[in-house]
C-alpha cells in the first residue's frame, strides 16, 4: 500500500471539491453534475448541508485543494 492510499480519506472534503469545483466551472446545474453529486451523497450518507457547512467553515482550504494548490485527503 502506497503512502497515499494508507492516508485517511475524507469524504466531507471531497464532495466539498466536487461542489465548488463544479460551482465555479457553472456546471452545479448540468444534470451529470446532480447525479454524480447526489451519488457522492448518497453512497457517503452525507447531507447537502453537511457539505455546504463544511464549505462555508473551511473555504480557503476547500479553494486551495480545487485550484490544486494544496493537497487534501479526499
């Protein structure tokens, strides 16, 4: 198992990248983006507003990690 794999994933932090992503990219309304998003949610048990909690208390990390100029555990 490489270093990266044994790393602890984060679930909330990756479908916090996912949203934003999307969400700057103009695609949060495309229906692929709700059936890949509402999958991550689903398949994670997370709630929309978890994630939209997790954004709005960590958004420059959230930011950094999107724009790939830091690295997060997704």
């Amino acid at each position: 198992m490489t270093d990266s794999a044994s790393k602890k994933r984060d679930p909330l932090l990756g479908a916090a990248v996912l949203k934003l992503s999307l969400r700057l990219a103009n695609e949060s309304e495309a229906p692929a983006y709700r059936f890949v998003y509402e999958g991550v949610l689903r398949d994670t048990g997370l709630t929309e507003a978890d994630v939209d909690a997790y954004i709005e208390k960590n958004t420059e990390h959230v930011l950094k990690v999107v724009r790939g100029k830091e690295r997060g555990e997704i």
